[in-house]
C-alpha cells in the first residue's frame, strides 16, 4: 500500500521519452561537473610549471552553475529532492500523494516563474554585453543550458503532477 518511489517505475509515451531527455541531461550535467575538475587538475599543474592558467576561477563558476541546474529535473522527476519524512512518517498513502501533488505544483510553478525571469535576465546579459573579465566570455552563454534545465524541470514537475494526482485519486496506490 506504500506508494513506489517514482524511480522505480516505467514510464512510456511521452513521459517515457521526457524521462529519457532528462536523464540524458543529468548526464550532460555531470560532463560539465568532469569539466570543472580537469580545468581545475590543468590548472594546478600549469601553477607549477611556473606558468598560470588565467581564467579557470570564471569557467569553474559558471560551469558549477550549469551543472547545478542540470540536476534538477533529474531529482525533481525521480523523487530524489530533499524531504522531511518526520511529518509523513505516519500519514496515510493518500495523504503522502496529496503532499507530493501539491511539491509538484509548487515545482512546477517554481520552475516556469524562473524560466521566465531567467529568460529576461538571459536578454539583459546579452544586451548589455557583460563578459567574464579574465576570459571575456559573454556571461549569457551560461543561461541557455540553465533555461533548458528549468524547461526541463517544468516537464518533470507536470510529469511528477500527473502521477502523484493519479495516485491521490487511487487512495494513494500508484498501480
């Protein structure tokens, strides 16, 4: 009568497909994580060569931000955010799938609210043409892999929506 963790189920049609989307991402993610340690590694390294690697502070603050961003629809889609169990420990399956439809809907809200004003802050980046110092790289290039993260975590929270409002609707039973 426990509710399955989202993970464990099989997804087909289109959520299967935006199940695969945003694991594919997640792993994109965790390239640019492998990033910022070989950019790190190079630049240590190059520091005792004597000669310096100018820039490597600028790449690792924006790829950590990619990266962050990232595994968000991941976590959000297989039910992997952090939680408070001590207040659901004794609640009843359809209360535990009300609670997470309503952490859907805030998710996903959440998600679309900062689409939006990360778009707009995406256009004054790349108006106002601010760049990195050392490196000169154009700061809203670090804003396309995170909007898609938020589309992408809007996808999973609507996705997230639809089970767990199935599974209230069932008393709580996800089968």
């Amino acid at each position: 009568m426990d509710i399955a963790p989202v993970h464990a189920r099989r997804r087909t049609g289109i959520a299967g497909a935006a199940e695969a989307v945003i694991t594919g991402w997640a792993l994109f993610g965790g390239l640019v994580l492998l990033a910022i340690v070989v950019i790190n590694i190079y630049a240590v390294i190059t520091s005792f060569t004597g000669t310096r690697f100018s820039g490597d502070f600028e790449l690792t603050e924006m790829f950590a931000a990619v990266a962050a961003f990232c595994f968000l629809p991941y976590t959000q889609l297989t039910d992997a955010n952090v939680t408070a169990d001590i207040f659901t420990s004794r609640a009843s399956p359809r209360w535990v799938a009300l609670f997470k439809l309503v952490a859907a809907v805030v998710a996903l809200l959440f998600a679309l609210l900062l689409l939006w004003r990360m778009y707009y802050g995406m256009i004054d980046q790349r108006d106002y043409r601010y760049t990195t110092t050392i490196l000169q790289v154009p700061i809203w290039w670090a804003f396309v892999p995170i909007l898609i993260s938020l589309a992408l975590l809007a996808v999973a929270a609507a996705i997230n929506f639809i089970e767990y409002g199935r599974g209230a609707l069932r008393g709580g039973r996800t089968s």
